[in-house]
C-alpha cells in the first residue's frame, strides 16, 4: 500500500503582474481621467451659454441722483429739487451730444465705405462691405 503525505512547503504564489497589463491599467486610468475632463469642460461651456444672464440694474434717474446728494451733503428740499433740475437737464444735453455724435460717425462711416468702393473691385467690395457689416453690427451690440 502507498502511503499518502502532505507536501511539507505551502506557499502562497505572489501574483506577477505581467507589464503589458499594467501599460494598459493606466492607460485606461488616463482616458477615463481625460473623458471626465473633456465632459465637464463641454459640460461648463454649453451651460455658459444656455444660462440667463441678468442684467445689471438701470442707470440712476436724476431723482435717485438728487437723493442721495441730498442724504450725503444734507441738503433741504429747495436744494434737492434744483440738483434734480440740474441732472435732468444734464443728462438732456448729453443725449443730444450723443445723437449728435451718432449722426457724425454715420456720415463719416458712408464716406470711408464711399472711399472703399472706389478703391476695390466689385467683388472685393462685396465681400470686404459683408465683413465691415458684421463688424459694425457686433460694434453696436457691444456699446448700446
């Protein structure tokens, strides 16, 4: 009869990793980083654009003005309706300088754009005047 024995060395095997798994554990560590990255950059950009900007509160009034010079320098009534007379009327004549201004740079704008066509073909000036056109358009968006 055989006799049936235990191997007397036990041994755990510690777990080799071979290189290439490794390269591509972190390889795929950095593409789920990037994806997360790239996502919540796209993410941040289309909600930029979708949010309701509120606009910033109205330009004092002439009243609102006249109040507060009358709280800070303590003026009596008499006093608080002349300063209100006094941006009223300020702010009048800058308007009509505003408009007056508007209307020169209009007609200088038409004598340069005068000036443009007569330096360029038709063709150049058709697509140069779509481009000036934009331009303007996006001038007058940022300053009224």
């Amino acid at each position: 009869m055989v006799k049936f024995s235990w191997p007397k060395q036990t041994c755990v095997k510690k777990i080799i990793w071979p290189k290439q798994l490794l390269v591509q554990i972190v390889i795929a560590v950095v593409i789920l980083v990037s994806g997360i990255i790239i996502g919540s950059g796209t993410t941040i950009l289309l909600a930029k654009n979708r949010m309701i900007w509120i606009k910033p509160p109205n330009k004092p009034n002439a009243a609102s003005i006249a109040h507060k010079i009358s709280e800070k320098y303590g003026l009596d009534q008499q006093q608080a309706t002349q300063m209100e007379k006094i941006f009223v009327d300020g702010f009048a004549a800058r308007k009509l300088l505003r408009d007056e201004m508007d209307k020169k740079m209009d007609t200088q704008t038409e004598v340069f754009i005068e000036k443009m066509k007569q330096a360029m073909t038709a063709e150049q000036f058709d697509r140069w005047y779509k481009d000036f056109q934009k331009m303007m358009e996006s001038r007058k968006k940022r300053h009224h």
